[in-house]
C-alpha cells in the first residue's frame, strides 16, 4: 500500500471523526458549513460508484463505507437532527456551492482518461474535492468564530 494514500485516507478519517465527535457530544454543528458537507457526500457517492462491482481489498472497500456513511450521517445530523439542526446558521453558510460542480463536471468531460460514466465521475470527483472545502473557508471567515474541534476538522481536512 502507497504510504502517502494511508496517510491522506487517516487524516480524512480523523477529521471526520473530529466533526462527528463534535456534532455528536457537543449536539452542535455551529462553525460547520452544511453545503461543503454535501459536496463531500456527492464526493463519495461519485468516486466510488464502483463499490459493489470492483473488489480491489478489504481495506479499500471498508474506508470507502466509511467516507460514504460518515459523509451522510453529518449531512443528517446537520438536517433532520432535531438539536443539532437548530445550531446550523444558514444565513451565514451562503456560499452557492452548485457553482462549484458545473466547472468540475464540464472539467470531467474534457479531461479524464476513457470516456466511460464510471471515470467522467471518478474524475469529477477529483476535481469536486479540490474545491469542497471552499464554502467552510467562506463560513468561517465570514463568521470569524472557531471553535477548537471546528479548527482541527478543517486543519485535518486540509
């Protein structure tokens, strides 16, 4: 295994683990932008596309569970939790994130390896990922509040 991919996958691991730990003692989700959460979440569901198709190994379809299932289990927390979802400030979370996925999805379909659906999204996701974090970075320096957990989520992500 590629040490530089392990390292990648366990500091994404952590700081997902950050977000949920925060989110699920704190019952809060201020500080945390729900539309980078959802970009994350089509993220996942685009990139791995392949989960009950290719088996490649037990590791690489268990981290892939994981990033699918952390990713739209903070996208519920952050809707439907009954506590939680009053602590999301959506007047402050405004960055219109559907203008990220155009670009990237345009970008796919000119640039990518074989034109088949499975590697235009595997590719798209890619280039989704590299702007995800754009309306956090937005959140937080509009609302200029970070709390500890929050900060090392985003350090983590980074």
């Amino acid at each position: 295994m590629n040490i530089f991919r392990l390292a990648g996958d366990m500091t994404h691991l952590a700081s997902v683990l950050v977000l949920l730990l925060k989110i699920h003692t704190i019952k809060s989700c201020a500080g945390v932008s729900l539309k980078t959460q959802e970009l994350y979440a089509l993220v996942f569901v685009t990139r791995y596309l392949d989960i009950f198709t290719d088996f490649i190994s037990v590791y690489n379809t268990v981290m892939k569970l994981i990033f699918l299932g952390s990713s739209f289990s903070i996208v519920w927390y952050m809707r439907h939790h009954r506590v939680v979802r009053r602590s999301y400030d959506k007047d402050q979370d405004t960055f219109r994130h559907y203008i990220l996925m155009v670009p990237c999805l345009l970008l796919a379909l000119l640039v990518h390896e074989k034109l088949t659906f499975k590697e235009v999204m595997w590719t798209f996701s890619l280039y989704l990922e590299a702007v995800a974090i754009l309306p956090q970075l937005v959140l937080l320096q509009r609302t200029r509040n970070i709390d500890n957990l929050t900060g090392q989520y985003v350090f983590l992500l980074g």
